[in-house]
C-alpha cells in the first residue's frame, strides 16, 4: 500500500466515526468522502468503492422515468411485428445478416444501401452535440446505456444489502451467512440481468419468438448463445462491477463534451457564490455571514461518480443531478431556499456576483448550428427516402470480347444485367433498348417465347444476358466504334428505370 | 557476484547481486499470472506432441515423424474439405447426369449451376486455344459467333467437345481434310488463284471478274462436293461456309491461296476421356450459351 492510500483509510475511518458521533444530530449525516475527487485519487490509487446513497426528488423521479422507458425500448422493440407481405419476415425492427437486410418498421435497407444508417448515426450525433450545448451532459445522465444499466444495478444492490451506510457497514464487518446470502443474492439478480440483457440484444438479429423459443429449448443457433454470453458478461462487468471507471477512464465522451459546452449551457453545479462560505450549522443559529452550505456532505454521499460537485467543473461529473435532489432535501429541512445545486450556467454566476438578473440564453451561435445542421441532415434524410427506388438496374458490357462478328457481317455485343426487385410483391419486368437504328435485342436462347420479359420474385434480384445486335448496313452509325446504349426496364406497375452503356464495333 | 541476500534500501526489494557501475539489478519476479500460465503452456505442449504430428525421427527409409494419436494432417483437412464440397455439388452433378442436355436447358437452377461450372471448366480446359473470352484466334475458332463448322446445337457441341476433331486417339472424332492441291498436283496454280477469285467474289471481294468466272468452274469441279454447289458449307462434314464474314484462318486472297494450295487440318482433343460426362454437358451448355448456340 502506497502511503496515500494509507491517508486515506484514515480519513474514512474518522469520517465514519465524525458520523455516528453527528448521528444524534437532525441531519443523520455520514459524512462521505469523494472518494474519485482529484484530491483524493493518486496515480497508483486502486479504486475504492463507490456506495451512493438513494435520493428523494424530481431529478430521481425523472431518472427512474427515462429508466423505465429505456429498458421498454429495449427489451419490447424486438417483439414487435410488422407485416410486409407473404415471404417476408414480420419483425420491425430486424438486422437480417443471412439475407443481408436491415428492417425498420417501413424502411428496408439493401447492402449498398447503408448510407441511410450512417445518415442516423449522424443524426444521432448532431442531436448528441446539440442536447450537450443545451444542457451539457444529459445523454450521460439520464440515457447512457452505461448509467441505466449501473442504477439498475445499485437498485438491486440496494434491494440485498440497504442503502449506503448499510452496506459500507456490510462490506466492512466479516462474513457471515446473512452476509454471503445477501451478496450472493445481489450476485445472482446481477446475472439474470445480465443474461436478460444479452438475450434481447440477439432478437435484434433474428425472428425473437422463435429464437426466444430456441433458446429456451436449447436449440438455438451456437452463435446466438455466444453472443448472449458475451453481452452477459459485458452486462455484469460494466454494470456491475466497473461502475463509474466505465465512463472515466473508458469513455472517449467526457473528453470530447469540453467542446460543446459553452458558458451558456445548463450545467449541474454548485453555486459557490451562495454556498460559501460552507459549514456547519446549528439549529436556530443566524445564516448572517455565512454560506447556505452546511457541508453535510449529502450530495457526495448520493454520487454515483465518488465525486464533490463542490469542487466545480470536472471531468468525472456524468450531470446526473442526483446531488440536486440531495442537497434540495436538506436545503428543505434547514429552511433554505432549493436549489443550492441545481442546472446553471457559467454566465450566470458572473451575473448573480454582478447583481444582474439572471438569463438563460438557450437559442445562441452555437445551438442554431448544431440545430440547422439537424435540420439539413433529417431533410436530407427525408429526401433520400421519399425518392428510394424500389427497381435497380446494373449493366455490365462484356469486355472479352468487345464484340462479335457475325456470318452475316453484323456485330454482336453481350450485356449481363441485373435487375433488382425491392418491392414486397413479384413482378414481371420488360427489357427493351434505345440505340443506334436497327440494332436489335435477344436473350441467351433463341427458343424462348418472350426472351424481354423477366420475372423476378419480392425482395430479389436476378441476373439475365442479353445480346444486342446491329446488321452491317446499319454500321455507319458507330463513331468511332462506339455507339450509345441505353437498357430501359418497365413493369406492369408503371415502374421505370434506365441504364445507360455503349455498343462496340470494328473501328472504321 | 555475491553469496549474500542483499535488500535494495530505497524499494526494499532483494536484488540479484548483480552491480554495473553502482547500479543494482533488483530481483523483482515475474507477474504469477504470467508464471501459472507459461506452466499450462508448458503442459500444453507436451500433449500437443501425444496428439498431433511434432518429433521428426530417422528410420532406414528416411525421415518420418511422429504421426500423433489425432491421426491429423492438413492433407487429410483439405481433402475432407473437398469431399464436402462434392457431396454438396452432388446432388446438381446426379441431375446433370441423368437428364438430356435439351431439358438441362430448360431447368433454371440447373442452369446456374451448370453454366458456372461450364465457365469454370472452360478457362481450365479450353481458354489456352479458344481464349478466355472464347473469342478464338487464327485457326482457333470464334465460340461467341453463329457460325459453326460442325453444328451450333447442344447435342453437336456436346459431341465435338466428348470426341475432339482429327483427334487420332479417338475412334468416333470429327474426321475431314481440306487436301493439299497444289503440294498433291491436284491444281496449278493459276486455276488455286482463279479459285480464290471466285471465293472472294462470293462476298463481292473479288478484283478480277474475269479470273473469278475462270475459277467458278474450278470450283466446281474441285470444292462443291464439300463446300456444297453455293459454297454455304456442310457442317455434316465440318466444311466452313464461304460466303459468309467469318474466315478461321483469313479471308484475304494470300490466305485463301494457301489454304487451298496447303491444306488444313487444325485438331481439337478429344475431352471425353479426360472429363466426365456431366462436365462436358456443362461445358456444351456454356459455350451454347455464348450467344452463337442453334
């Protein structure tokens, strides 16, 4: 042990000792030290636990909230259908590696068609830079699948060994078997999350009834439960075991964000200019010449991350606003007004200082570029998807040979073509060319009774030859030995398309 | 080096006694983890050796190794591999087999499968003559066209492709000769260059009118009883038609000259020996399918 570690364990044990000797005080306060604070974590710290204490307020409330609605999202969305017809699969949202089609309720994406979801990722950042400008690190605090998934995790944490004195106290004494039976139980809830966690992610790839069906008779593909083993594994170590080091020495977000913020954004701080100067109050006693801070230390024992808001500004700060319903408890019970810590801007601690009036300046510079942008992107989205053509034609001249001559001393070009069906139905399509005079198509065998007529089932495409021809007296319409081309493919719907190639001779 | 335990005092660590220049090398010892697992390596090995091929040993017949109790080489992997893949063509090549090549023609996946094969076949087997785009070359003939000198349909193909033409070795090849009249004294060669004439004059090539009209006699006596009275050709035979834009050898007066003085007899071999019999329906249905196929 390094000597800091050793400073300390001497300063949570006289922290926990400065608690219960303030336990007959009217706060009940335990004291907690911030234990990821800049202060308190050297290099070569290994990580002390973070036990954070459960909180009443709206910040909680609206996080159980988002909680709840995530967690639908994810574990009811794979379960649910959407019928695109016979033969096509009826699951809304599906990545169908196989068939290599990506579904999401109308919208199916073909292969070279995935520039529609690299335009949602960058929708989904546009709107990540903009939510940050606007209120700093909301993704972070309320949606992060990171943060969800660890208050779930404390949740049951709490459930098995109590609130935070309760299990400090827990994980301090020695074992016993109400403490084995606890942790194990904690243990055992963790994994089922987990399991359940992995389990929804691989309905997402295939049909969820019947894989969900598989799975429970262990008939399953192999892949699937590697997968569910990975994202069990994943589930339990992040969200249970490395907590706040996921989004402190893993995530790339918390470096990125000091470039989106402004002195405009709503931040969760504390307002030092109010709090200080902080210290202990008794009941009755006079707030003349001092801070509205009591340094009770709730809203460190209430953080997720180890941290003190107190201390301003920090990287580790995920803005979850747990410290706000916190210290608005406390500020309650002293007869203080709320909002010591609350959402606020740099800007308007200057103004506060100044005597200003206050001002939240949401539409600024930086929000209507990130929001035009927003804009841009989702028309340009829009655009994309309105005009999405349900009929693709490739031709590929052949090359070897350019051309053909025939007994008759006309010349042959061959073209493979492929035709692509995106609609749900079959259809029967007609090929027909525009070209030089008198130039002529046919398909590979002259036996068949309508060789331009192609058919082709929903959701598929087919590769067909033809061979274009043009008689020797009609050869002075090549310039050069070369002449325009286009393939024109119509359906009986109406549906159109062209592509256009070249026809090849001798060079006269 | 020193018999004595030594502490660093600054780390308190042993150190191994060994000193450069008043610089100790301390003794801190590998990681465990790293121990425990270089130990399981270490073991590992040793039954890698029981099971699979590893000790080279010298016997009187030479070098030989240990053939490990897994039975394993990456001889026996590749060819189960390819047993894997056959047994999956199977069912296709069983089809192929069974069925006449008209009725192939007419069954789409069959098709597929067929004309993949085909093209594979083809750039193994055929490429080196007729190219890879079955264009031909001088004296290899043109695939893609429609002009056939034994027969553009299937079951033709199929024959010539099974027996080869003017190939010794197989009793039932394709057999015809274009004789030699002027190494055989059969013509002189004024009336081979009135011949010429004629047969240039057949594609309104000809420069002298008066030398073609010599030669349609000349024709006549000599070529019409392959070549057919209006010089069209009789694949019967394998006789090429001369009145059309094709010409495997040229078509200009100095090369007709020396084919009707010379002779040719150009050989394809016989692949019926040397690929099974549902190849060479692929390969027939392919080369059908190059856009000249009757």
């Amino acid at each position: 042990m390094s000597e800091p570690a050793a400073n300390l364990e001497t300063l949570v044990a006289e922290a926990v000792g400065a608690a219960s000797a303030a336990s007959s005080s009217a706060l009940n306060d335990d004291s907690a030290v911030a234990v990821n604070s800049q202060l308190n974590r050297p290099l070569y710290q290994s990580r002390i636990k973070v036990q954070p204490k459960l909180v009443h307020g709206t910040f909680r409330r609206i996080k159980w909230l988002v909680m709840a609605l995530t967690l639908s999202i994810y574990y009811v969305t794979p379960f649910i259908r959407w019928n695109r017809g016979p033969g096509m699969p009826d699951q809304a949202v599906l990545l169908d590696f196989p068939a290599r089609r990506f579904y999401f309720f109308f919208l199916e994406i073909w292969p070279q068609e995935f520039y529609y979801v690299t335009g949602l990722l960058i929708l989904a950042a546009l709107g990540l830079f903009l939510a940050t400008s606007v209120a700093g690190r909301v993704w972070c605090g309320y949606t992060c699948p990171q943060t969800v998934w660890t208050d779930l995790f404390v949740f049951v944490e709490r459930l098995f060994e109590g609130d935070r004195s309760a299990r400090i106290r827990l994980d301090k004494e020695g074992w016993s078997l109400s403490k084995l039976a606890r942790k194990a139980g904690k243990h055992v809830v963790w994994l089922l999350i987990a399991i359940l966690t992995g389990g929804a992610w691989v309905f997402y790839f295939a049909d969820a009834p019947t894989l969900a069906t598989q799975m429970v008779t262990f008939s399953a593909p192999i892949t699937a439960y590697i997968f569910v083993g990975l994202f069990t594994a994943t589930t339990y170590t992040l969200g249970g075991i490395a907590r706040e080091q996921v989004c402190i020495y893993m995530c790339p977000w918390p470096r990125i964000q000091g470039a989106m913020f402004d002195e405009e954004s709503l931040l969760v701080s504390y307002k030092d200019d109010r709090g200080e100067k902080r210290g202990p109050h008794k009941k009755g006693s006079s707030w003349e010449g001092r801070g509205d801070c009591i340094d009770c230390g709730q809203c460190v024992a209430a953080c997720p991350m180890g941290i003190d808001i107190r201390d301003g500004m920090q990287l580790e700060c995920i803005q979850c606003a747990l410290c706000i319903d916190a210290c608005d408890e406390i500020m309650d019970k002293v007869g203080r007004p709320r909002g010591l810590i609350g959402y606020d801007t740099l800007n308007n601690r200057e103004r506060r200082k100044a005597g200003e009036p206050l001002r939240f300046r949401i539409i600024r510079p930086r929000t209507i570029v990130y929001a035009v942008a927003l804009l841009v992107v989702s028309a340009a989205m829009l655009i994309a998807l309105a005009n999405r053509q349900t009929l693709q034609l490739n031709v590929l001249r052949d090359r070897n040979p350019l051309f053909v001559t025939l007994s008759d001393g006309s010349i042959r070009n061959g073209y493979g073509i492929k035709i692509i069906n995106k609609d749900t139905a079959a259809h029967v399509f007609h090929v027909a060319i525009q070209g030089p005079e008198g130039a002529s198509l046919a398909g590979i065998s002259a036996e068949e009774a309508n060789p331009t007529e192609v058919e082709i089932g929903p959701d598929a495409l087919k590769n067909v030859r033809f061979y274009v021809s043009l008689p020797k007296d009609r050869l002075s319409a090549l310039d050069g030995g070369l002449a325009k081309l286009s393939f024109v493919v119509t359906d009986e719907t109406g549906r159109r398309t062209v592509s256009e190639t070249t026809f090849r001779g001798p060079a006269q | 080096m020193s018999t004595q335990k030594h502490k660093d005092e600054v780390s308190g660590v042993e150190t191994t006694g060994h000193e450069w220049d008043g610089i100790k090398e301390l003794n801190n010892p590998l990681p465990k983890w790293w121990i425990y697992t270089f130990y399981v390596c270490i073991l590992w090995s040793i039954a890698y050796w029981v099971v699979f091929p590893a000790w080279p040993y010298f016997t009187s017949g030479g070098w030989k190794h240990t053939a490990g109790s897994f039975g394993y080489t990456q001889r026996g992997e590749v060819s189960a591999e390819l047993e894997k893949v056959a047994e999956g063509r199977a069912v296709f090549l069983k089809q192929i087999d069974a069925m006449p090549i008209e009725d192939i023609a007419k069954n789409d996946s069959l098709m597929e499968v067929a004309l993949a094969g085909g093209k594979a076949t083809f750039a193994d087997n055929c490429a080196p003559c007729h190219g890879s785009g079955a264009a031909g070359g001088n004296g290899f003939p043109n695939l893609n066209d429609d002009d056939w000198l034994w027969g553009g349909k299937l079951a033709d193909i199929q024959t010539t492709v099974t027996h080869g033409i003017r190939w010794e070795a197989d009793a039932d090849t394709r057999q015809n000769m274009m004789p030699r009249f002027l190494d055989d004294q059969m013509l002189t060669r004024e009336q081979i260059n009135d011949a010429a004439e004629y047969v240039l004059s057949l594609s309104n090539k000809a420069d002298d009118a008066e030398a073609a009209k010599r030669g349609a006699a000349v024709f006549e006596a000599n070529c019409t009883s392959c070549h057919g009275a209006d010089a069209k050709g009789n694949q019967e035979l394998g006789a090429p038609n001369l009145t059309d834009a094709i010409w495997l050898y040229g078509g200009d007066k100095a090369t007709i000259v020396t084919t009707v003085s010379h002779g040719r007899g150009g050989v394809m071999p016989a692949w019926g020996t040397r690929l099974s019999g549902s190849t060479i329906k692929e390969l027939a249905l392919y080369v059908h399918s190059l856009g000249g196929g009757k």
